[in-house]
C-alpha cells in the first residue's frame, strides 16, 4: 500500500475516534457534574499555561553565548512570572527579564552574555501545579565568530526531514511522514559567496536530495539542486538572486522555495527560512528555527485524485484540528510549518555542485545517462528541449 493511502486510512480512523460524546455524559473532569478534584487540570479562571518550547532545550549542548535564555508558553502565563539561570556553583545570573508574542514568551538576556563552553541550569517559575521546572544547557563559544568563514565554501551539511523536530503546528509531522523522503537533504555553500560584513547579504546556498538515503551521502548527477538563494530563473549571480544573510557565526537563508517528489507526490514548501549558527569546527550547522509555508493541494491530489484541492486541509482539520490558511494566490489550501533546534552534521568528503537542467542535458548529451530525466524538458522529443531555457537552442 502506497505512503499516502497509509496515511489517509490513520487520518480517517483518528477523525472517527474524536467523536463527541454524548449529552450528560461530560468527560471534563471539572465539569458541574463532577464532585472529584483530584483530577482538575484547569481552574475557575480557565487552563494552566503549558511550556511550549524552551530554548535552549532541556540538556542543549550547544547554545550560543550570546543569545538569551527563552521559554514560550501556549497562553500568556501569570506576569510574576519568572526564568532565572544559574553559572557554575550555582551562582545567579544576572540580567533582565522581558516578554514577547503577546505576552506568551519570557525572555532571560544575561548581562554581557553567557560564558562560552560553560554548563548553566535554568528555573522556570509561573502559575501551574508542575512549577518550577528546572533543567541544564551548555553553552558553546559560537557567538565568537568562526575562525575563517571562507572554509565553508564547498562543505555539505545533511538536513533530513523525517528527523525534524517540527512543533507547529502541533501533529503535523506525524501526518506528513508518508510525504517526506527517506533521502536527507544536503546543503552546501556556492563557490560566489562573499561573508564580510559590509557584502551581507552575500552567501550562496544550494540543496540537493541526496542520492541514497544512508550514508556517506552522495549526489545524483541526474537530479537539479534547488536554488535555496537563486531567484526564479534557476542562476547563480543574476539580479534575481536572494543570497543568504551572514551574520558571524549566524546565516538566514531564505525566503526560498523548495519542491521535492516522493514517490511521484510533490511537496511544495514556499517562504522556506533558515536561521543557525555554525559551530567553530565547522562540523555542524544548528538551526535554532525552520519556517516554511506548505501548499497543501498537491497531497490532496495524492490522497484522493478526484476530491478536489481541499482533501488534505479536511483531513489535517478532523484529525488534528489543524486549520488550513490563505497561500500566495489567496487560496485557503496552506499550512505554516515550523521545526527547531535541528543540527546538520557535515558530510566531509562530500562536495555538491549546483546542477541544473542544462547540466543534466549536457550529461545525457555526451554519454546517454539521464535519459529519463532528461527527457523531461524535452516533452516532443524534437531535441530543442524547450523546457529548458538554459539549454534551449544550443
């Protein structure tokens, strides 16, 4: 059985298994009829907040110095609300406490950072039954900058989807593991790209899907990297370009979009956003945030070719509640993804070249390998391959 229909049988049993229970027999264990209390989650005044994301994360070995300590919640916790950190010997930090996103997010910034490669715990207080929530972090000496950023340029990074760690919205990367490839993505740094302070914005990024899905990882030359800082016409260092903003030891790259085919299913992420840091080895890229707009119209296709675009945003509303938005073209078919603390080891040894159409034509061209491939740009077989600007009328 196919990836999708899988899913679609698992998003159908749990939209039947949420079926409301019948009158005057409530399952609040706060409701009027209930005299117990030994079981009340919530109070006269509504819910207790709940620990959304911490960051750094509970054991995080790696948290920059010189970024501050923050707990979201998914309501507003109680203003006396409190995040202290504790150094070595359990000695207080000092530093100021602020809010953010409507009063949901607490934030600790320690006076003059914290120290590099030093382990901290942290203490979460607000108003509910399970506070104070202590845990630890260590801290790395990224926030000191990389000792030379040039040695990026040609280093592959491995991003693989069925380990992110997606947190918005709540249940959706269960629902989307039939869609995802077993193949990672590899990120690497384009040979044009420039990091002093005063070119930024001036990094090149491209992806690829890697040719296998264990390692060593390598490329498919049959298969086009995806432009993540290229514009729309698919080159680098043209007036369409978006290079990613480096900030040492910091990088954002995006907005981008990026399409990925799983067994013939395509997967459309739009306004994609990376925001990491490099460690000072160079060894691994930590993404601190993922963000991407996902259209959802190509997997209602998937699920059900005959049901209309609306198919997977029905689905993802019965089975988890999750309720889809308004994409680009003002259609309500897309969903807003975000995934966090994801670290990209390097895959040393491992250098993927930007390839596009022309390249894999070129290949089948001179040798007759990725025919299939590239047959594609060439849909009347007249051998102009129209489809492909960059190689049409060679």
């Amino acid at each position: 059985m196919s990836r999708w229909l899988i899913l679609l049988a698992a998003l159908l049993a749990a939209a039947l298994c949420g079926c409301p229970a019948s009158p005057g027999s409530s399952d609040d264990d706060d409701s009027s009829d209930d005299d117990d209390t030994s079981d009340d989650d919530d109070t006269a005044q509504g819910p207790s907040p709940l620990v959304a994301e911490l960051d750094p994360g509970q054991n995080e070995p790696a948290h920059p110095g010189n970024e501050p300590v923050v707990a979201t919640f998914n309501i507003p916790p109680a203003q006396s609300s409190s995040l202290e950190v504790f150094g070595p010997g359990e000695v207080a930090v000092e530093g100021a406490l602020s809010w953010e996103d409507g009063d949901r997010t607490l934030v600790f910034t320690a006076t003059g950072g914290l120290v590099p490669e030093t382990a901290y715990s942290a203490r979460l207080t607000w108003n509910h039954p399970d506070s104070p929530l202590e845990y630890s972090f260590t801290t790395s000496d990224a926030g000191n900058g990389l000792p030379d950023p040039l040695a990026l340029i040609g280093r592959t990074y491995v991003l693989s989807l069925r380990d992110a760690n997606i947190t918005e919205p709540a249940g959706i990367g269960a629902l989307l593991d039939g869609f995802l490839p077993d193949e990672p993505i590899v990120i690497g740094i384009g040979p044009g790209s420039d990091f002093t302070a005063a070119a930024q914005p001036g990094v090149e990024a491209h992806g690829a899907l890697a040719g296998t899905a264990v390692p060593p990882y390598f490329q498919d030359p049959c298969v086009e990297t995806f432009p993540l800082t290229w514009g729309p016409d698919n080159l680098p260092d043209t007036a369409d370009d978006r290079p990613a903003d480096f900030q040492d030891p910091r990088i954002v790259i995006g907005p981008a979009a990026l399409s990925i085919t799983v067994q013939n299913v395509e997967m459309n992420l739009n306004n994609l956003i990376m925001d990491g840091f490099w460690t000072p080895d160079l060894s691994d890229l930590v993404l601190d945030s993922f963000t991407a707009v996902l259209d959802t119209r190509t997997l209602s296709v998937a699920i059900n070719p005959d049901g209309g675009d609306g198919v997977a945003c029905d689905l993802l509303w019965e089975a988890a509640g999750i309720q889809c938005e308004d994409c680009l073209d003002g259609n309500a078919y897309c969903v807003n993804v975000v995934a966090d603390d994801m670290v990209l080891p390097e895959e040393p040894g491992q250098a993927f070249a930007p390839r596009g159409c022309a390249d894999i034509i070129d290949a089948w061209a001179a040798s007759g390998a990725c025919a299939i491939q590239a047959s594609a740009w060439d849909p009347n077989g007249a051998g102009s391959f129209d489809l492909c600007p960059e190689w049409a009328g060679r």
